[in-house]
C-alpha cells in the first residue's frame, strides 16, 4: 500500500486510531527494524510504516521503488495547476510533467543520497541484505524508561 487510503468511510471505520496504535507500536519497538521498500511509499504512509524518520534501523529500497510525499500524477496537478489549465493540449502537458517528476523525484536513488533508504538493493540480493542487517543488529540494546510499555492515548 503506498499510503493511508483517506475518506470519509475510513475515518469512520477508525483509521486514524489503527494508524495512531501501528505508529506508537513501531516507535516503541525494541527489536531491530528493518524495511524493504518494493514499490511505492508515499506520504504519511511511509513515514509511519518502517521509515528512517521513525528510526528505522537499516532501510533498503529495490530498483523500482517510489518514495515521495505523493506519486507523480498528483504531485503534477498540485504543483503544475496553473499552466495546465491554461495549456492548448494539457493531456500531452501532463504526459510530460508526469515522465520528468517521475524521473526526477521519488526515485530510491534519490532517496539514497537524501539518507532516506540506506542502499539500493537488487531483488535477488534481499534475503542475503536483510540477513546481513539483522546479523549485525543482533546485539541491538535499545534503551527503554523503567516502564515496558507506555499507555496510548486513544
């Protein structure tokens, strides 16, 4: 899933709450965390679900992952409105803005050298990537308050 699916329906069904509990889980986390980023990771979806910002330990991309506060195509309608709108062929505008957002931004590359995902791997190198990560977490000692586990506000 690149992200939280938001709507109404969802709101009501508690997907606020379920995210605030998967949320406040991984960041009480002691156990080594490492995340594998297949495809796309957008917004607040991937900063809650394994991201370097939540502390995760190792964070590794394939090729053909996405990262980025949104995909293309809306970033294209949030950041290009103006001259689409005023565009003769905006579908043809959009084609293009679309091939170079997706070329430019959001790219594990990118993301690499941002320090968001610490190596791009080839899907065949994983298992021996993740197996790699979790040998030299193996010893992790994460320090905790007195208390084991905290009380979640929902």
């Amino acid at each position: 899933m690149p992200g939280y699916l938001s709507g109404v329906r969802q709101e009501r069904g508690g997907i606020i709450r379920r995210g605030a509990k998967l949320l406040y889980a991984y960041a009480e986390a002691t156990v080594p965390k490492v995340t594998v980023v297949v495809r796309k990771a957008y917004g607040g979806g991937y900063a809650v679900m394994g991201s370097k910002h939540l502390g995760a330990d190792v964070n590794l991309a394939w090729p053909t992952a996405r990262i980025a506060v949104m995909g293309a195509e809306g970033a294209v309608g949030v950041l290009h409105r103006r001259e689409l709108a005023a565009s003769a062929d905006p579908e043809a505008l959009r084609a293009r803005l679309v091939a170079t957002y997706e070329a430019t931004h959001g790219t594990p590359y990118l993301a690499a050298e941002r320090g968001y995902v610490d190596a791009v791997i080839a899907p065949r190198e994983t298992r021996a990537e993740v197996c790699r990560a979790l040998r030299a977490l193996h010893g992790k000692r994460a320090p905790m308050p007195q208390r084991r586990h905290g009380n979640i506000p929902l």
